[in-house]
C-alpha cells in the first residue's frame, strides 16, 4: 500500500470519528462558523468540530505546523478535501484570512508578522476583512486615495474603503493606501495591517437588495498604524496586493462549492414544482434540458476547478488561468440561480411572503446576493478584458 492510500485510510477513519453526524449536513449560511474575538458557534457538535480541526490544523492543512497548520503536503491536502467531501463534512472555519490574507502574509511577512497572525488565522481567534475597493476605485483599484502619511514610527492613515465585507464584525482589516501621491498609481501604494479598535476606525453597514448587510463602508479618521505592520516594502504593496488577489480569484472560482447549497439536489426540485412524465422525467422539455446543461457545466467546473488546483499546488499551472475561471463559475452560479427561479415559478417572487418555505425564500435572497460574484474580486467585464489581454494574448 502506498504512503499516500496509507493516509487516505487514516484520514478517512479520523474524519469518521470525529466529525458529529450534525456536521455531515449542507451547510446553512447562519450556522457557519466564522472566527474572531467575538465568535459564536451555533451548537455543541459544530465547537467540538471545530476543535477538532483546529487542534489538528486542518483548518489550514497546507500551512506550516510551526504556525498551527496541518503541515500537508498538496497530495494531502487534496485527499483530505476529498475524504470531508464525500463524508459531508461541513468547513469547520470560514475566514478571508484563511483564505486569501494568510498565503499573501505568509510570502511577504516578516518571521514576526507571521509568527504573530498566521496562529491567530488557524485557531479562528482572529476576523479580518479587506480594504481595498474605494467610492472611486473599484475596477480601477490602483486609483485608491486612501493615504498614509510617514510620520516616523508611524503612519497616519485617512480615507474610506467599500464593500468591505463584514468589517463591523471583523477584528483585523488589511488596506491597500496610498504612501506617495507623485509616484505612478500602482507604485505609490503600502500594504497596511490596521487593528479595527484603533481609534479613528469607524464602520457603517450597507443594505443589499437582499435584505442582507454583508458590507459596509469603513472610514480611517487620522488613525496611528505602526510601522510594523507594513507587509512587504514600502510603496511595493501592489505586489502583495496581486498576490492575494489571486487567492481571493481562487476562492471566486470555487464559489459553487463554498456557498449555501440547496437543502434538494436540483432535479428533485425541479421534479416536484414543475412535476414528471410517465417516464419519470421533468415535464417540461425546455427546463429538463436547463438543468441537464447546468448540471453538465458544473460537474466540468468541478473537475477543471480539481485539476487546476492541483496543477496551481505543483507550479506546473498558467498562473492566469485562475481568472478564466473565476469568470466560468461565478457566470455558472447565477445561471443556476435563474434556473432555480425558473423552478420555483411564483414561489420565486419574494422572500417576504409567510407562504413560502425557509428553503424558498432562502433561494430567492441566494439569487439577489449572488449578483455580487461576477463583482467582487474584478468584474466580470474587467476579467475578460484581462484573459483576452494576458491569457489569449488579442491586440488591444
């Protein structure tokens, strides 16, 4: 038996005796677990689960053991993804450090910036938000005004960032500012690590067509940032800004497998709100052939999502080709949200309506917040503009 089987067997019966039959469920947007000073959990089985993987380091498996991840190597990490997966294992952490500012820290950080937040990321101790997006520069994100002024053994930070998501929850944000105003947009700019108690930090929440207030608008009011919270050199933080900007593509890519699922396989919605022929087929020739391309689609994004992350793991992978899929499966998710839409027929009108289901109403808001996919991390428009530059290499 090879090492690798070896670890499958020992991973697989670990996650079977570990994880609680409550955390093999779909997971529900209000019952994730998300880190912090003032995190909750939402049960007893979903702590002790949690717990469980933290104190493995499998809220981060690939990361160094030396600052409290799993210290797997990418053949690891892939099974034990695969082993939660077909055990049904609910993520046990949700976290933008984990995904996106962690590996961006971990390649520019100092040994002291690491050594002090990376631990703090793997145990769900500490919330971070992202401050890059301003009033006037989202797209064009090298536009940002927000500066930072030297002042010595500290900067001073003025200005305001956007769609800032859960900033009024989070205890850390990382902002992209700008420290020379002559110098050209994209080398003018500092990547700053600003503690959210810090006076001068103010937050003010955004309401959605949702109903939701993920994001919010986060205003620095002459707010002290330390100069040792500086990642990467000075006036050089569009290098980090790239870099985790293609973890945060990444994570869009994947968005499929991250969000809410529906508490039905699509079929058996379909099935039960436009009904069956005799042959046990979806009635409705136009829609069975709707949710047969979107099942297609996904499964193909799946296993291109599976294999790129793989070839991502082993430098062997077109680092651009992220982006193309961050495009395919964001456009994907919304196609399965008009088709869901589709199904539900009247059902799908309003999430207001004490005659629909939590299930239905819950369809309906997913289809409002989902528009924000093919927005954060580049617009889609901006995505094509960068594939057909970058990627398929098309004049201009």
């Amino acid at each position: 038996m090879s090492t690798l089987e070896q670890f499958r067997q020992q991973t697989r019966a670990w996650l079977e005796a570990n994880c609680p039959d409550s955390q093999r469920q779909p997971i529900v947007k209000e019952e994730q677990i998300w880190g912090g000073r003032r995190r909750t959990f939402p049960s007893a089985d979903a702590k002790l689960w949690f717990e469980r993987m933290r104190d493995r380091g499998w809220t981060a498996p690939e990361w160094p053991s030396e600052y409290g991840g799993g210290g797997l190597n990418p053949e690891q990490a892939q099974i034990l993804q695969e082993e939660m997966q077909a055990l049904g294992c609910r993520p046990p952490l949700y976290e933008i450090g984990l995904w996106m500012f962690g590996p961006a820290l971990l390649k520019f950080g100092t040994e002291a910036q690491k050594a002090e937040h990376i631990p703090k990321i793997v145990r769900g101790e500490i919330r971070w938000s992202q401050g890059y997006s301003e009033p006037a520069a989202g797209s064009d994100l090298a536009g940002l005004k927000t500066r930072a002024e030297d002042k010595g053994d500290h900067f001073l930070v003025n200005g305001t960032k956007i769609w800032t998501t859960q900033a009024d929850k989070a205890d850390w944000i990382f902002c992209l500012v700008r420290t020379d105003p002559n110098a050209p947009k994209q080398e003018g700019i500092s990547f700053l690590l600003i503690d959210m108690e810090t006076r001068g930090v103010s937050t003010s929440p955004i309401q959605l067509i949702s109903g939701e207030s993920e994001f919010c608008q986060t205003f620095f009011d002459d707010v002290v940032v330390p100069k040792e919270n500086l990642v990467g050199e000075f006036n050089q933080g569009w290098t980090v800004a790239k870099e985790l900007l293609k973890h945060e593509r990444k994570l869009m890519s994947i968005m499929g497998a991250m969000a809410e699922r529906e508490e039905e396989d699509l079929r058996h919605l379909a099935k039960r709100y436009i009904g069956v022929d005799e042959q046990g087929k979806i009635r409705d020739p136009i829609l069975r052939d709707r949710v047969t391309r979107h099942l297609m689609q996904s499964g193909a994004d799946a296993l291109t999502n599976k294999r790129l992350y793989q070839l991502l793991e082993q430098g062997q992978a077109e680092p651009n080709l992220p982006l193309i899929m961050k495009y395919v499966s964001t456009t994907e998710v919304q196609r399965k949200d008009e088709l869901l839409l589709a199904i539900l027929g009247n059902r799908g009108l309003s999430w207001h309506d004490d005659e629909f289901s939590d299930g239905e109403k819950r369809t309906v808001q997913n289809w409002a917040y989902n528009k924000a996919h093919t927005i954060a991390g580049g617009t889609s428009e901006i995505q094509l503009n960068i594939i057909a530059k970058r990627v398929l290499q098309l004049p201009g």
